[in-house]
C-alpha cells in the first residue's frame, strides 16, 4: 500500500508542482510573485529555491504578458504552468487563451499544440476585495479546445493537476479558495492521476441529485446531511471537471433518481448550470417527476466581505430546492 500523508487541498496541489518539477525539466512555473514569495496562497513556497529563478519565474503585472509568452514556450516543447493570482485577473489574458491556445491544434492542423496549465484561485467567501471573488468559470467552459478542472478535494486536486500538466492541450485549473485549507484529506505521497472528464460520486441516493463543484461541493454535502434528517436520501455528484462533463454519469443519476438540483455560486445567468439543465432535458426528460432546479448566485457582482454570505448558495438554500423537488 503507497505511503500518504494527510494535506490541505493547497498542500496537495504544492505536492503535484513540486513532484512534476522534479521528473520534467521541460515543466516551468510563471506568475506574479509566485516565486520569492510562494504566492498570494503559499502554494508555489520553497519550489524556487529549489528549482531556482529559471523554472519558477516571478513576472510582470501582466497576465496577457506572461500567457501569450507561455503560449509560445508551450508551443516550443515546454510545459508552462502560469499561475493567475484570482480568477478575475485573467480577463486581460484572455485574448490569448481565446484566440491562440484554444484554436492552436486546430489552426496549425494538429502540427502544434499548447500543454499548458493555467492555475486559478477563484470563488467567492473569504471576505476578499472586488474582482477577487469572481466565478466566470462558463466563459471558458464556452471556449472550445480549452479542458476545464475544478477538484473540491485535496486527493482530486494533486490527481487532477498531474493530469492536467501531462495533458496535451491547455486546461484552466480552477482552485476554490474557500477549500485551499478548510478541508484534509489522506494524499498519497507519490505520482497518480485523476482522470480529467469524470466525476466523483460524493453520495449515493434514491430520490433527488445533487450536482455541485468546487466550494459548492461541501455545501451540497451538508444540505444531504439536512435532507436525511427530514427522509430524503440525496446523491450527491462532485463534476470535478466542467468542460468536458462527464455525461454518462450525470445522465446515469439523474435517471435513477428523477429529480435534480444544480448547485453553483457563480451568477445564473449563463452559467455551467444552465448547460447540465439542458443536458437533462436533452437526454433524460422523460425521466424526471421535477423540472431540474438551479441554486445560483446571484446577477451582480459579488458584494464586498460580509454581504458575500448572502449571495453565495448555503445548505439551507439547497435544502430548500431539494424540498421543493420532492414535493413537486
């Protein structure tokens, strides 16, 4: 049996950068102050004395900067994996992830690729500033030729990053802030993967599905918890990746079950949520005793430090979706 050891979802993912660094020359870190620093989160802390200024470079202000440049070092054989500080600093690179990393494979007819990894903490409720706090997850999930990853654990999150670097294609990782440290979890010490594009089923259940990602995962967990209380059995579906899905397994629960709720904290309009809603409705209608339900941020950016409690979904919220479903 591996050896583990029991880490942080931060831990983790310091752990899969720092095992990568070691096997891969070709793998190199860039962001702003990821370097002498470790990082706004401490994630990066210790791997450039490591692995010296060359491979974890601290760089400019400049998230269209250091993207375009590790589009191009991608292109060349390297593996860049550029750190974005919070994900709603990325819009200034997002030119760059848009109009080249996605369409490389495409545009050069598969003569080129871009492996590159893009980390991203993000989420709201840790009492951040404006911008900091942004779920804008969907305008990627849009963007064809772009993997999305979003691990709520520490296991997942080491498995997936590993994944992720060893994946030919770019691949956004989303990093939930709220979980970085308020959950542990047994690691393994070595090298493993998770396979990106299939989800973890976090519960079973008979009567209603729960699909939720990143931070909304453990409030989807506790509204279960509530919900058992009151005789209702929830199963509960962890994506881990939002682009592309795991079909199958939603498709599969949500047959069983004929009753969905989808939890996201990002704002309803246009989000994730809406593309697995239509998913259902596509393929497992006739399925359903309840039209699938959404528990969603709201339309506005997210307010400032206190006020964020009222705009991100909480168990009780889901709970509320989940009776409402049942009773339908």
């Amino acid at each position: 049996m591996a050896a583990t050891k029991t880490m942080t979802l931060a831990q983790a993912i310091h752990d899969a950068l720092r095992l990568m660094l070691r096997e891969n020359g070709d793998i190199v870190l860039l962001g702003e102050d990821i370097g002498r620093n470790g990082g706004v989160f401490r994630v990066t802390d210790g791997l450039q004395a490591e692995f010296g200024e060359e491979r974890v470079m601290d760089t400019p202000l400049s998230e269209a900067g250091f993207t375009g440049m590790a589009i191009g070092m991608a292109m060349a054989g390297f593996r860049p994996v550029v750190e974005i500080q919070f994900l709603g600093f990325i819009y200034p690179a997002y030119e760059q992830i848009m109009t080249h990393a996605a369409r490389m494979r495409m545009r050069t007819r598969g003569h080129f690729t871009v492996p590159l990894v893009i980390r991203a903490p993000y989420g709201a409720g840790v009492r951040a500033p404006e911008i900091h706090s942004d779920s804008t997850e969907a305008l990627f999930t849009h963007m064809p030729g772009v993997k999305v990853v979003c691990p709520s654990s520490p296991y997942d999150a080491k498995g997936l990053l590993i994944a992720a670097i060893e994946d030919p294609d770019p691949v956004l990782f989303l990093e939930p802030m709220r979980c970085y440290r308020s959950v542990r979890e047994e690691v393994p010490d070595g090298k493993y993967t998770v396979a990106i594009g299939k989800a973890r089923k976090r519960r079973e259940g008979k009567d209603v599905t729960v699909i939720a990602w990143g931070a909304m995962v453990p409030v989807a967990m506790k509204a279960a918890d509530l919900a058992l209380e009151r005789g209702i059995s929830v199963e509960v579906i962890d994506l881990r990746t939002l682009d592309p899905l795991d079909e199958e397994t939603i498709i599969a629960s949500v047959k069983k079950t004929g009753r969905t709720v989808i939890v996201q904290e990002a704002p309803a309009t246009g989000g994730v949520a809406s593309d697995i809603a239509a998913l259902i409705n596509e393929e497992a209608f006739l399925y359903q005793e309840a039209p699938v339900a959404r528990v969603t941020g709201y339309d506005v950016p997210v307010p400032f430090f206190a006020y964020e409690d009222e705009y991100l979904p909480s168990p009780e919220r889901v709970l509320a979706a989940i009776e409402r479903t049942v009773r339908f």
